[in-house]
C-alpha cells in the first residue's frame, strides 16, 4: 500500500499541529509549512518521523509554485490542509485598507495560490482532498474582525466553487469550521474575559469548549475515504454553537 502524502499549512501549533499529529499518527506522510525555523523543526520532533518541516512564508505568493513542485518531485499530494491564518482586533472605523489588505492576503491569497497549485498535481493523479478551515466569524457577525470575517467567508464561498470545479478530477474540497476551541491563546483570552467566556458558553448547547483533536478528528474524516462522496460542504465543530440562542 503506499503511504499518502499531506501537507498541513501552520501546522506547528494549536488546531494545525493536532491535525498533522493526526494524519502522521495514521501512517500519513505529512509535510508541515510553517514560518518559524525553530518552532516548525520542535514540532515536527514531536509528532514523530512521518513529519516533515517545511520552513516558508506563505505570504510569498511568488515562490509558493517553487516549493510545491519541490515537494511533490518525491511523491504526489493526496491531502491538503488550508489551516495557516491570521486574525485582527480593531474597530471597524480604525481598520486601514493596508490592515484589510494583509489579513485577506494572508488568510486568502495564499490559501489560493497553494490551492491552485497543489491541484495541478492532484489533476495528474486524479485524486486529492483539500480542507480548508474557515471560522465561526463567517457563520455571523462578531464585532471588531471585519477583516477576519470577510477572509472566512470568502474560504467557504471559495470551497464550494472549488468543489464543483474539481469533480470531475477526483478531486474533494471540503471546509471545517471551528467554534471555541481550547488552545493556549483562546484559554488566555476568555480566562482573561470572564464576561465573554460565559457569553461563549452560554449560547454553546454542549457547553463546553472543543479540544483541538475534535477538529483533527473532522479533518482526518474528510482526508480520507471515509467521506469519499462528500465535497463542497462547510462542517461547524462547535458544540452548537452556530445554532445556539
């Protein structure tokens, strides 16, 4: 049988590291795309031998096509995860069009310029799962992240338009996106904000905050071919929160 091979974009912390321990736990040859030298090389320590690191800022749009036709001289890629993003706080009239500009470049541009080019190689193979991970922030309005909101939803109209398009190539897009999930920052944060902690948890039906393996769990589900006739479709893990009162 041969080994898949994924790629995990910002897969050396939070919801991206445990979707690559995930893919790497399950026998997946995964190369993990992060910024930072140090951080990407300890994380991929961690999760073991099937991770690769891959030290590249995605905000350098030009060379993405270089890298990419790099990594798949060794092997084709079966598995693509959009994870890497960035998020802004700032009123909505204090937003400049250069702090618009690099959230959507970031969050956006590069999720479609890897895209793009990873499906050239999936099309030779006709075969490929791409996730994509958009957010709560697109599902309704949250104060303060026009800039984050506008690039999530954007992913997910993105996902479906790319669903339809690679059909017919074997090729399945599919997008999770994440409610409040239990990470370092998002802990710090609303343990900081008690006020919003419990708006958090009140109108979440579960009650409870997500771990990161609960969306690892999603990703790996739609990674293989156990969701082989699934595509186009957004999946909230939040614990009801996006149907919440």
């Amino acid at each position: 049988m041969n080994t898949k091979t994924a790629i995990v974009t910002g897969g050396n912390s939070g919801l991206g590291f445990a979707t690559a321990k995930k893919l790497c736990d399950n026998g997946i040859k995964t190369f993990i795309i992060g910024r930072t030298k140090e951080k990407t090389e300890e994380a991929c320590k961690e999760i073991g031998p099937n991770a690769i690191p891959v030290i590249f800022d995605l905000n350098n749009l030009a060379d993405i096509p270089a890298m990419i036709s790099e990594l798949t001289k060794e092997s084709p890629i079966d598995i693509l995860v959009n994870n890497a993003g960035i998020n802004m706080k700032k009123e909505f009239t204090d937003v400049t069009d250069e702090d618009f500009l690099s959230i959507i470049h970031t969050n956006l541009l590069s999720v479609f310029a890897i895209s793009r080019e990873v499906v050239k190689n999936m099309k030779e193979n006709k075969n490929g799962s791409i996730i994509n991970i958009s957010s709560m922030a697109s599902q309704y309005g949250i104060p303060k992240v026009i800039a984050y909101s506008s690039s999530k939803g954007a992913i997910e109209a993105m996902t479906r338009a790319m669903a339809v398009e690679l059909a017919t190539f074997g090729i399945r897009v599919n997008c999770i996106a994440p409610g409040f999930i239990k990470t370092k920052m998002s802990s710090a944060a609303l343990d900081n904000d008690p006020e919003r902690k419990n708006k958090v948890l009140g109108r979440t039906p579960m009650g409870f905050l997500g771990d990161p393996d609960d969306i690892a769990d999603a990703a790996y589900f739609f990674a293989t071919a156990e969701s082989k006739y699934v595509t186009g479709t957004v999946l909230p893990v939040d614990g009801g929160n996006s149907i919440g009162f």
